[in-house]
C-alpha cells in the first residue's frame, strides 16, 4: 500500500470555501452532510496605551481540513463491522453495503470526517475522491481551489516537498490518529505562535456542519 495524503497551505487560504462547495457538488451530498469543512482561526485584541494610542496583535487565518486519511484511524478501531476500511491506496473508505449507520465512526474521529446521512442510511465521507485518483486526476477539492492551497499526493513525496508538520489550531493534536497530512503554517503562528494558542478561536462554528 502506497499511502497517499492532503498538503494544507495556510499561507495561500483565503477561506473561499470552493473546496467545500466543489466537494458538495462533486458528490451530490445533502446540504447537512459536509466532506470538507473552513475553518476561520482568529484572536488578538487591540489596547490603547497611556498616550491614547492604539496597538493590536489581531491574527485570523483559514484551515481546510476533510478526512487525513490517518495512518491510526480511529474510525476503524471503533467500526464494528468492518465497514471502514483502507484501500489499496491508503485511503480510508465506507463499504456501503456494510455500513450498520451506527455513528461510532463520526462519535471517534477527532477531526469529524465520518457522517451518517440518513437519507442513504449509512455513513459516508471523503475517499479523496478515489475513482478521480484512479484515472490519474486530483481530487475535486485539489483542482478547485482557486490558491492552490491543496495538494494531494503520495506522502512521502508530501513530506519531501513540505515537510512533516500536521499540527496547527484548531486541528487535534497529530499523536491522537497519525494523520496523513502537511501545513504550511501561517506567518503568524510563526512570528507569535504563543498569542495564536492562547487567543484563538474558531470564529465561524455556525457555519461549520
């Protein structure tokens, strides 16, 4: 099994959300079922100091984020049917036919990938657009953007090109379910990585299905 996996570039994000909308149109999915979601990650606040000027360290950044695919799922640990599977290209996937739409693979995951639609009546989520990979073309999410925020690929050649790093707010931490995913931080997780964890939050959570 060669494993294959998402790169994630924060610096080009603009919070579009094309690859969320492509997603929903490419798989026909119902308005309450979401593959891929946008996060909007901001914080900061502004002071006036004594002389009545005013300083900020306000920040905001977008985080794209579907299945990663994890080298750990927690998905499959808990599926007690073996609906949940791995494919020959390391991408975790639903067996429809064997899928119960008990909801243990969506109660585990970290990342909220799995969904149960009950109007299929079982669970689905993002296969990295496997029939797609099949014919050699990326997945629909990759092709949309309109940055290139996205890249999909092997993850060896993912982490010869990027990096390793898989850890940035509001994503869980990368020990839980060793996702298969790369990001590129954004600058100001660079300059103040310590007001970013201590200030931020997901400003959009209405938004997010």
């Amino acid at each position: 099994m060669e494993q294959h996996g998402f790169h994630f570039d924060t610096k080009r994000c603009t919070g579009c959300k094309t690859c969320m909308l492509s997603c929903k149109d490419y798989h026909d999915l119902d308005p309450s079922v979401s593959f891929r979601q946008v996060y909007e990650f901001a914080g900061g606040e502004w002071v006036q100091d004594q002389d009545g000027l005013w300083r900020q360290d306000c920040f905001a950044f977008y985080v794209s984020s579907a299945c990663n695919h994890c080298s750990s799922p927690a998905c499959m640990e808990v599926c007690p049917t073996g609906a949940m599977h791995k494919n020959e290209r390391g991408l975790v996937c639903v067996d429809d036919h064997r899928c119960i739409g008990c909801g243990y693979c969506a109660l585990s995951c970290p990342y909220h990938a799995p969904r149960v639609d009950r109007s299929v009546g079982h669970s689905v989520k993002c296969d990295g657009c496997s029939d797609r990979v099949d014919q050699g073309l990326a997945p629909i999410c990759v092709e949309a953007c309109p940055l290139r925020a996205l890249d999909f690929g092997l993850m060896v050649d993912m982490r010869k090109r990027y990096g390793a790093l898989a850890d940035l707010p509001p994503l869980p931490d990368s020990g839980q379910t060793a996702p298969n995913l790369t990001i590129t931080l954004p600058i100001c997780m660079e300059k103040n990585k310590e007001t970013v964890l201590a200030q931020g939050f997901v400003r959009n959570k209405r938004e997010i299905v």
